[in-house]
C-alpha cells in the first residue's frame, strides 16, 4: 500500500513534483516489485507454478509500464501501477486476516 500511496501522490501532484520526486517513488516501486518476484517465484516458494508465472508476468508489465510512465511523461500512465498495487496488497491483506 505504501508504494501505491507514493505512486498516487506523485500523479496526484506530476506538475509540481521534481524529477527526483518521480523517480523516487518509481524506484521504490521497482525494488518492491523485486523484491516480490524474486521471493515469489524463487525454487524455495511454495506457491503452485501458476501463480509463479503470473507474478513474473505482473512484475514484467510493471516494469515495462514503470519505463512507459519514464518517457512519456504521463501521469495517467501510473493508474495501472497503482491499481496493480493495490489489489495485491489488498489481496494479501484479506488471506492474512483469513489465517
């Protein structure tokens, strides 16, 4: 939810954020994905092979739409990012409140 937020913040306030600002909230974004992917889909990871694969695949569109958001410089372009954050940590809320 924390990278959501500070994507959020940032297209909320792309006219008046710095190019570091961006970048920043971009960056953290990325390590968090990173972070994701790697643990989720390493050979130690319990989860069955489809949800590997489909959290390599949503980890490669955020990657690709984290550079997208880069060179275009639109800030539409983050709804995706944020929504994509949004529903996972929501996801993984609602199982941890399950267990």
């Amino acid at each position: 939810m924390k990278a959501a937020a500070r994507l959020q913040l940032i297209k909320d306030e792309w006219g008046d954020s710095t190019l570091a600002e961006k970048d920043d909230a971009l960056v953290y974004n990325r390590k968090l994905w990173s972070i994701l992917v790697t643990s989720a889909t390493s050979e130690e990871s319990q989860l069955p092979q489809d949800i590997k694969n489909n959290i390599a695949s949503l980890a490669v569109f955020v990657f690709k739409q984290t550079i997208t958001v880069i060179t275009t410089d639109d800030p539409e372009k983050l709804n995706s990012l944020i929504n994509i954050n949004r529903a996972i940590a929501e996801g993984l809320r609602d199982r941890a409140e399950a267990e």
